[in-house]
C-alpha cells in the first residue's frame, strides 16, 4: 500500500469519527441551524473579499502594462 493511499485512508477515517462525534453530540445538532446560517455568511464574505481583491488587483496589473 502506498503512503498516498494510506494517507487517503487515514482522512477519510479521521473525517468519519468527526462526523460520528458531531452526530452523536445533541448540543451541536440542536443549534445546526446557526451554525449553518453563520457558515453561510462566513463563506459569503470570503467569496466577497476574494472577489474584489481580485479585481482590484487585476486592475492595478493590467493598467501598469498598458
């Protein structure tokens, strides 16, 4: 077996007993919804920020070369 499989392996168990723990614990299922929502907002302002630094620096490059 190769490291790269055994490491493959490895995560996917890692993530499984993760998974298992979180279900099992009532605290973390019961406020799933918030975390969800907080999630989402998370990911949208990372995309957000992601975006227009792109832009911005997309701009400054490409006004230098011209």
């Amino acid at each position: 077996m190769t490291s790269e499989k055994l490491s493959t392996i490895t995560i996917y168990l890692l993530l499984f007993t993760l998974g298992l723990k979180a279900g099992s614990d009532n605290k973390i299922m019961s406020s799933l919804d918030t975390l969800g929502l907080t999630a989402l907002g998370i990911s949208l302002f990372a995309l957000t920020g992601s975006v227009l630094a792109v832009w911005g620096i997309y701009k400054y490059v490409f006004k230098e070369i011209k």
